[in-house]
C-alpha cells in the first residue's frame, strides 16, 4: 500500500513541473514589443567596405614607390609623376598647370615643410627653383592647388581615421584600373580639406590604381618602381613667391614714336 500513496505525488509534482514551464514559472507572459519587425537588410555592407578601404588605406601609408599617372582633366591628358620615398618624403610633378598651363611644376614634402617647385617646361624654358609655402604638416593653400596630389598622398591619411565622417560603398572599377574600388561622400559639411569625395580604386599592397574626383580621373599607367631613399629637390629653394594657376596679364604695348602727321 506504502508504493500506492507515493506514485500520485510525483506524477502531481512531474505535472506541476510542466505546467511552470509553459507559463513561465507562473509569472505573466512576456507582453509583445511595440517596435515593428525590421525588412530591410542590416547595416553592416557599408560598414564592411569601410573596413575594407581603411585597410587599404593603411597599406597604403606604408607603401613607397615611383609610378606615373594619366591623368584626364579640362579636356586634357598628361602624365603626372609621383615619388613616394622610403623616409616618408614625397614628390608628385604636373605638367602644363601654373601661369595658365604654360609652367610644368612639381609639389614637394619633406621633413622641412612643403615646397612649390617651378620646372622647364616645352613652352618655358625656365630654370628650376623652389619656394616653400607651408611647414611639414601643411596644406598646399588654396590659391596654387593642384589637387592631384590629394589622391596620391594626402587623402591615405583620412580615409584610415574611422573618426571622419565618411560614407564608403563599393563602386564599379573605374575603366583601365585594377584592385578594389570604393565611392567615397561625407556624411557632413565639416570634412578636412585633404579629403576630395569620389571612387578610390586600391591594389592589395596599397597602390593607388585610379582615383575619379570632381577635378579629373588619375589612371596608373604601369607597374610601380621601387623608390629612392629620400626625394631630391628638383631645384634651389629661393625667397621667392609661389607661381599663381592663372595665366599672367598680357603686357600694354608702348607707344614708341609720335602720331603727330609731319609738316
């Protein structure tokens, strides 16, 4: 009679057990969130591609090399140059560009500062010489900026800060450029000058293989070669000042005799 009396109790307990876990252990149940169910696919593609992009960006800052450039811009095509040196100093020439597209010049840094250099050009046969125009953490300023050095040299720098505020996503290879390519925007108007919004195209080992900006498209041109120890300047630093982008006025012609008819 004794195994009689006790197999009700643990069928009641077995129960009792059961029903604790359908309800929750006898509380109320979980009432339903008022958020609505996400559709759209998560936040992480941009996300991803920004990754990507700083990473080459890195491999980039640690990249050094000589390699050439096509670059197309105002219905133009020329050949840009650019040296990046093993301690961190740099070079990138343009040809056709100061006094109205007449002078070739080349922007120079080093740990000096940063220097304009005015080069011999087919339409000028001038001798080259150098100005600086900042310290080693400057800008080029405004008013004689290439800008196609931005894309080569500076812009590394921002897009491996994951503090700017930058919008990336990949974007279709542009023509003639191998590698990855991204489209960069920024997501406010207060952005560092260094910064050009566009596609940026990046080998694995961190070359620039093209660039598409408002300014013009920079295409490589052919395998890098290895970089020198340090960029020589191209020529004497001088006091002098900077050579201005716009062509220079052209001279009044003097008058030099009388226009009085003879007697």
């Amino acid at each position: 009679m004794w195994g009689y009396g006790v197999r009700p109790r643990r069928w009641f307990a077995g129960a009792l057990t059961g029903v604790l876990l359908l309800t929750g252990c006898g509380g109320d149940p979980a009432p339903e969130s008022d958020e609505p169910t996400p559709t759209g696919p998560p936040p992480t593609a941009e996300a991803a591609a920004r990754d990507q992009l700083a990473a080459l960006a890195a491999a980039a800052q640690d990249r050094t090399l000589t390699a050439i450039y096509t670059y197309r811009a105002d219905n133009r095509e020329r050949s840009v140059s650019v040296t990046i040196a093993k301690d961190g100093s740099w070079r990138v020439d343009v040809p056709d560009l100061a006094l109205g597209g007449t002078v070739d010049i080349s922007i120079v840094h080093n740990e000096i500062g940063l220097f304009q250099c005015a080069l011999p050009s087919a339409d000028e046969a001038i001798t080259p010489r150098c100005v600086q125009i900042g310290d080693s953490d400057a800008d080029v300023p405004d008013a004689i900026d290439p800008q196609v050095q931005r894309p080569l040299v500076t812009v590394r720098h921002v897009l491996t800060d994951q503090g700017a505020p930058l919008a990336v996503s990949t974007a279709a290879r542009v023509p003639g450029a191998g590698g990855s390519c991204f489209a960069v925007e920024t997501t406010t108007a207060s952005v560092t000058a260094a910064l050009d919004v566009g596609i940026y195209c990046y080998d694995a080992d961190g070359t620039l293989t093209a660039a598409r900006l408002d300014y013009g498209d920079l295409v490589l041109a052919g395998p890098p070669g290895p970089a020198p120890a340090t960029v020589a300047m191209p020529g004497p630093v001088t006091d002098g000042k900077p050579l201005g982008m716009a062509a220079p006025p052209t001279p009044t012609p003097s008058v030099t005799g009388s226009t009085r008819p003879a007697t």
